[in-house]
C-alpha cells in the first residue's frame, strides 16, 4: 500500500476548498437517510461536496473517480447529570424564547449531546488521515488539505441553508400606531393582579386594550380553548388597534397585538401607555406564557397525543418495514401525511422502490437534484425498516431508553426543497394544503414519467360533463380527467340542527359555558349533493342561439384503480375570508359508486350544434361582418384580434381576490362567456396546469392562438440567452411563450420539460413536425384505467386547526387489516381511528 502522503499528494489537485455559494452536502447522503449520526457516519466528497453513507461511498468513487472524502462520525454522549440540576454549579439550559433556528433565544442543536470525529479517507483502500497525521506532511499538502477540512466543517450544510432560508423565525417590527398612540382620558385603572374579562368572565389568555384599557378575552383556538375573541371584537367596534396581554408583562417588555397589522409588534413606548392604566411595568411579573411560548410549546407537543383525537387512549408504537416515522421539519406534516399514503399504493412501490438499485445506478452526478432519485429513496426509507427503530431518550444515558413511540425516522429534508423548489408556498415552512400538494406531487409525477411507468395512473380518471339545455332539451357532453373527486358539504342537512342553533344562541349571548357542537353531516347527503343536477342560469345555447338555463350532470366515465375524496371543509365566507367547516360526516368503509357511471349519448337524444358562440363585443365596436378595415372578402372570420371583449370585472376582480393571476381570471371569464362566478372558477380549476394558465388572453384569429405569446412580442435577448444554454430557438421560443416571456420561469419550465423538449424534431423550416405539414397525429389522450367502481377505504388523512394555512396533519393508514396512525415520527397502532373527521380520503378498488 501506498505512503498516505504520497497518496494526498497524488489527489491533492482534486481537493477544494468550499467557497461562497457552494452547496455542501454534510448532514444527509444524497442516496440514504445516512447522517453523520448514523452507524458508519458520511462521507463528503472534498471535490463536489455530495455527502454518501459507507454504503453509497464507494458506488461514487467508482463513477467519478473521486477518492477523497471527508469522513464525519457523531456518537451521542452518555449524560452525567440532569440538564436542571444545578448541583454542577452551572445553570439550567434556557428553554428557546424564538421560533428561530441557530440564533439567539431559537432552537439550537444539541452539539454538545455528541461527540465528533472528523478525519480524511482515501479510496478505494480507505486510508484515514488524522489532523494529527496531517503535522507531519508537506506544508503544500497541510495546508490544502487542511483548509478543505475546516471549510467544509465550517459551511452551512445545504440543510441548515434551507430551514435558516425557510424558517427565519420570528423578528417583531415596531408598530405603526406605537409612536402617536391615542389613549383616553376616562379614568379606568387596571390593578396588578385578577383580570377577567369584562364580557364573559374568563380570566385567561386576557388581553387589555392599550387606547381605552378595555380587558377582555384573546382569540379562539382551534381545539376551542382561548378565548371568545371578545378583545378581537373590541377593535373591530372600535377601531383600537393594540392590545398588550396581561400576565406577559415584566420589566423587559409584554406581548403587544396589533390587530390593524395582524401581527404580534413591538411598542418601544410600553412603559409610558402601561402607566396611563396605573401598570408599573418594573413591578409586574409574568403569570402566563408568551404567545411565542405558546407557539413554540405547539411546535414541540406536535407528536403528542393530546392535539389528536386518539389522547384518551395509550397507543401502542409500532416498527418495522413501512411503519416508519417521518421527522416534521417545521410544519411540514401535511408533506409527511400525504407521502406516507402514496407509498402505501402498489404503483409507487413498484415505480420507485422495487427499482431503487437501477435508479440509483442510472442517477446524474447530482443526485440531490435528480426527481427520480429522491423519490426513490424517499420511498425505500419508508418502506425498508432500516430507520423504523426507538429513537433514544435525550435525557437518558445510552441503552438505558425504553422504546419510546417517537422513531429514529427520516428526515426528507432533500425531497421537500427538491419538490418545493421554485413553488411560492411548498418553498417553505409554512403550514400548505395537504390537497394542494398532492396534486402538486401528481404533476411532478407526470413530467417525470412520460416516457416510463406513470404511478399517478393508480389516480387518474375520466369524468363526464352533460349539459342538457332547458329550451331545446339538446345535450352537450364533454370529458376530462381528474385525480380528485371534491365532495360537498351540504351544511342544511346537517342531522343535529337543533343542537347546531342552541349553541349558537348561546354563544351570542355571551354564554362562555356553551358547548362546542360539530355539524353531523350524512354521507348520503354529500354523495347527493354530487350526483344532482346543477343549475345553469346564463348558459348560451347553440341550439337556440342564445342565453337560456340549463342543467350541468357530472358521472364518472371511468373508474380509477385507487380513487382520492377530498371533502370540502374549506371555503370562503362572505368576505372572502378562508374559514373550516367544523363538521364530522359518517364516512363509510366501502363505497359502491355503480350507480355514477356516465352513460354517454342516450338512443334519440339530439345533441347542442357545435356552434361557437358570438364573441363578446364592446358596444361602440361597428360589427362589419366582421370585415372592415381588419378584414377581407376571402376571410370572412367572426373574429378580429383588434377587438376587446367585454369581460364582467365583478367576475375577475372575485377571481383575483383569491389569488389567481389576472390574465388567467381574464380568460376564465372570456371562455365561460360571462355566465358568471361558478363556471369561471370550474374553467380555472380545469386549466391551473396548463403551461398558459398565466399568458395573456389572445383572442381566437389572431395569429397566436388563445392563451399564447406572438413570436413578434418574444424578447431576442432573453431568445439568445436561452440559445447560449444550448437549446434551439425553437425550444427557446416554446419555453417563452409558456412563460409569459419571463426569462427566469422560462429557463425553469425548460428544464422542468426536458423530456418534451428532447421529442421535438425541428425541421430545416424551423418548426416542428408537429406543426409542419405532414407532420405526425396529435398525441393520444392521458391513459386511464378503468373498472368496478367498488371500494373499499385503506387510508385517510385528517387536519386539525382553522385552516389550511396553520394546525396539523395526521394520517391513518389501514396495514394487515389493522389501522395504524403516522404522526410525523410517531407510527403507533390505532385504537379510534377518527374516520369521520378526515379530510382526504383514500379508496382502493375491490373485486366484485
């Protein structure tokens, strides 16, 4: 064996030093779970920083030729004395006082519960270098060989980047209103002890008005607990804007609410506005927990079992092959609900896990970037059992843990940047839709999967639309494919109304004892509510050439192998305000859906002409058949791209209110001809995945089609800047027009379509052969499966908290007949599984 000197020596070209910007893979293997604390530790590449498990190491070494690596091993410390003993002449280790990461007052990790050791091997005979070996070499190879080291250990890893970028914690902005505060002169002086509030007598979580020094109760949280929103109110009568929370006061500071900016803030003149209601600030002490105190005790109890409708039972842990836990990264349970579904459907197994060794051979030399890759191992770790084991007790010293329901687990810290890069919400750590994601996750799927097996076809279905028009009584039918079937909540059938009423009588009335009464709604009552017909009342008709009403049926035109219900518990109120139905629905165990099958065109039933319908006009437009000036006696089109549609702005303004692009609210409403807010918003729903879905509206007979760019208004610098990258004009173009010709979504969408791009076959002409003449037949239509329509229910996924944008996810999962609950890292057997408050449902097909 060679001298190890000789041997750095021989790599040392290859040896880098991290520099700004450099991602640095140091605390997860790109292809594992693998971390630094796991047996065998990992090994990071000093050349492009990817970090491996000992099993992957040499796998990379092979390909690359790479052979040094920068080994990191941590073994947790025995712990000689309880961290709130004082006895060691230290004090106790301050609680976190932010919801920050790495920072003063946030979470921090616990380095000093492990114990390091950093050394150099050199494959493929895996010679180890000490920093003690590295004394006695050449100062060349010291001195390089050291500063990688310390680089490396000295950069942010890729993760911590992340959750720092993602979670940046809670930094508290000096209120507006603080500087010029009015405060009335009315004599009220608040003591230093026993507030109640002064509508309902609840004397906690009170909050004291600092204009007029009303106290009285804070905001209802989502298990009910809180208060009755009686300060909330206040402001909402009065226009006052801050509040201080009485009981957080001390000399250093209290919590202050702003309700006019929605947000916790600061009032650098508290002391003054305190003194104003007789509060010496310097003497009060602190009798309750801050809200942050309470935000991050939330955080913390988020695998206890009393945010979950099992806390009145001990649920028994579980471990083993597919019941591993998966860490919460910072709300990021509705990601961890949804993929410990979709890893329970045969489909994903096969696609991704069953496949593992192949697409991990075939991987790019990136792997943390690749899709495949990352799904794969996302799939494996749940699946496997290798990380499904007790995670060791903090407080107690090594093997001296009893199993505990918290796991080992994984951390998909690769996987949630891989699939939320570039996405608004999924980008970061807040709270998202677990719907919302999943058919996000679906999409990326499909992208992914063109040209091999395509699991998201366990989801897919066709659904018939019918139009049957109320004059001509002639039809109309259309498909298109879904993955989600959206079932109502019909809140006027609720069983227990009485009840329903009584408790809100009562609560009106101030009555703080007025239970919480949820609205039990009968399955049978949504199903129906799906199957019926709706009504159209400004349908044009292409029969009778004009508007008139109609009837709108939706059946399933096929049935899928494994069939997603999402119940619709989410909805705007009047104002437009997001807000959760609180209602619980007798979900059933099987589900037979015969009886909405599509039946197509019926014998003797005449169908609507294929008519477009006329185009929307501004008034002072002298319609010329319509020739004139933009037109010919050979071109006699009903269109002229000159031409401005009248659009409803009521309709776009709702549209964009909540929070679709304008463009898109704009053709939403042109395609559906005015006929109102439903149709508009069922247009948009059925095109938000169209590459368009944002471009603006070109009206038909221009020389673009609807819904794309002209090549005239394309950008030649953003054309050539694309071209640089190595892609034709073509793709370029393709990539513009998707984009709205916005370079940076472009160079996004081009590398998210690779595969379409690579099918183009550009002719000498410069177009397609799919646009050429005699080019090839238009594509075939999405592939679905079709079926019994008989299910039986293996899986659902429940929320907790007032909307989607904050509270938490669970999922229970029915494995070997018996349910089991995954609560993030806690995999635990089910003793009540809450069926009738979930939130998406998951059914696989049964035989008959």
């Amino acid at each position: 064996m060679a001298d190890v000197g000789e041997v750095l020596m021989s790599v040392l070209s290859t040896i880098r030093v991290p520099k700004p910007g450099d991602r640095v893979h140091k605390d997860e293997c790109a292809l594992s779970f693998s971390s630094p604390e796991s047996e065998g530790g990992i090994y990071v590449c000093m050349n492009t920083f990817l970090g491996f498990g000992s099993q992957y190491v040499g796998r990379h070494h092979a390909r690359t030729g790479q052979r040094a690596y920068l080994h990191i091993t941590r073994t947790r410390k025995a712990k000689k004395e309880d961290e709130n003993n004082s006895g060691s002449g230290h004090p106790p280790k301050k609680k976190p006082t932010r919801l920050a990461i790495g920072i003063e007052g946030g979470f921090d990790v616990e380095q000093e519960l492990y114990e390091e050791d950093v050394k150099v091997v050199i494959l493929p005979d895996r010679q180890e270098v000490t920093s003690e070996d590295l004394g006695t070499m050449p100062d060349v190879v010291r001195e390089r060989v050291s500063l990688s080291m310390s680089g490396i250990m000295a950069a942010d890893s890729v993760s911590h980047t992340l959750q720092v970028q993602q979670w940046d914690g809670e930094v508290r902005q000096e209120s507006k209103h603080a500087a010029d505060l009015k405060q009335l002169d009315n004599g009220v002086k608040i003591p230093p002890s026993g507030w109640r509030c002064e509508v309902c007598d609840l004397q906690e979580n009170i909050w004291m008005n600092l204009t007029d020094g009303k106290v009285l109760c804070g905001r209802r949280y989502f298990d009910g607990s809180g208060g009755n929103n009686h300060a909330l109110l206040h402001f909402q009568e009065t226009g006052y804007p801050l509040a201080v929370k009485l009981g957080t006061i001390t000399p250093d500071g209290a919590d202050v609410y702003s309700y006019d900016e929605d947000d916790m803030v600061l009032d650098s003149k508290l002391p003054e506005h305190l003194a104003h209601f007789g509060i010496n600030m310097m003497t009060m002490e602190k009798t309750e927990r801050t809200m942050t105190e309470l935000e991050i005790a939330v955080n913390q109890r988020v695998g206890e079992w009393e945010v979950i409708q099992e806390s009145g039972t001990t649920l028994k842990p579980l471990f083993g092959p597919g019941l591993t836990g998966m860490k919460n990264l910072g709300n990021s349970c509705y990601l961890n609900s949804v993929m410990q579904v979709l890893f329970t459907v045969p489909d994903f197994q096969s696609t991704y896990v069953s496949n593992i060794d192949k697409i991990i051979d075939e991987a790019p030399s990136d792997p943390t970037q690749d899709f495949k890759t990352q799904v794969a191992k996302l799939g494996y770790g749940l699946l496997s059992g290798e990380y499904s084991k007790p995670a060791p007790d903090p407080g107690d010293e090594i093997g001296a843990s009893e199993p505990r329901g918290d796991q080992v687990g994984i951390a998909p810290r690769m996987f949630k940047a891989l699939v939320g890069r570039g996405h608004p919400e999924f980008s970061t750590n807040r709270q998202q839709d677990a719907q919302e994601f999943l058919l996000h996750f679906i999409n990326m799927v499909e992208r992914n999967c063109r040209s091999g097996p395509n699991p998201s076809e366990a989801f897919r279905f066709l659904v018939e639309e019918k139009i049957v028009c109320q004059q001509s009584q002639k039809a109309k039918y259309t498909q298109r494919v879904d993955y989600i079937v959206q079932l109502p909540v019909p809140m006027d059938q609720a069983a227990n109304t009485e009840e329903l009423k009584e408790a809100e009588r009562r609560r009106e009335e101030g009555d703080s004892s007025a239970p919480t009464v949820r609205a039990q709604i009968p399955f049978s009552a949504c199903m129906a509510a799906l199957s019926e017909p709706e009504m159209l009342t400004d349908f044009w008709s292409s029969a009778v050439q004009a508007k008139t009403s109609a009837t709108k049926t939706t059946r399933f035109a096929s049935f899928p192998d494994h069939l997603v219900i999402q119940i619709k518990k989410f909805t705007f109120g009047l104002d437009w305000v997001p807000k959760k139905l609180d209602v619980s629905i007798d979900v059933p165990d099987t589900l037979d859906l015969s009886g909405l099958c599509a039946t197509g065109q019926q014998p003797g039933e005449e169908l609507l002409p294929e008519v477009a319908p006329p185009p929307l006009m501004t008034p002072d437009v002298e319609v010329k058949g319509i020739l004139g000036s933009h037109g010919n006696e050979d071109d006699d089109s009903l269109y002229s791209p000159l031409l401005s549609p009248v659009l409803d702005d009521s309709t776009v303004s709702q549209l964009c209110e909540m929070g679709f692009p304008l463009e898109a609210c704009r053709k939403a409403v042109y395609y559906t001809g005015n006929t109102g807010i439903d149709a508009a918003m069922n247009w948009i729903m059925s095109h938000m995945d169209d590459p368009d879905f944002s471009a603006p509206l070109v009206l038909p007979g221009s020389s673009s089609g609807p819904g794309t760019t002209p090549t005239e208004s394309l950008s030649e610098e953003h054309l050539a800047t694309i071209v640089s990258m190595g892609f034709s004009r073509d793709q370029a173009t393709k990539a513009l027009r998707a984009t709205s010709n916005v370079l940076e979504r472009a160079v996004d969408w081009i590398f998210s379509h690779l595969d379409d791009l690579d099918s183009m076959e550009v002719s000498e002409a410069g177009r397609s052969a799919a646009e050429s003449e005699g080019g090839r037949d238009p594509p075939p239509g999405p592939r679905v499966r079709d079926g019994p329509g008989k299910y039986e229910l293996f899986a659902f996924i429940s929320h907790m908290g007032t909307s989607t944008m904050c509270g938490h996810y669970v999922c229970h999962i029915k494995k070997d007949q018996q349910w089991v609950i995954f609560n993030d890292q806690k995999v635990c057997a089910s003793e009540k599984p809450p069926k009738d408050l979930g939130y998406l449902y998951f059914y696989r097909r049964v035989a008959d």
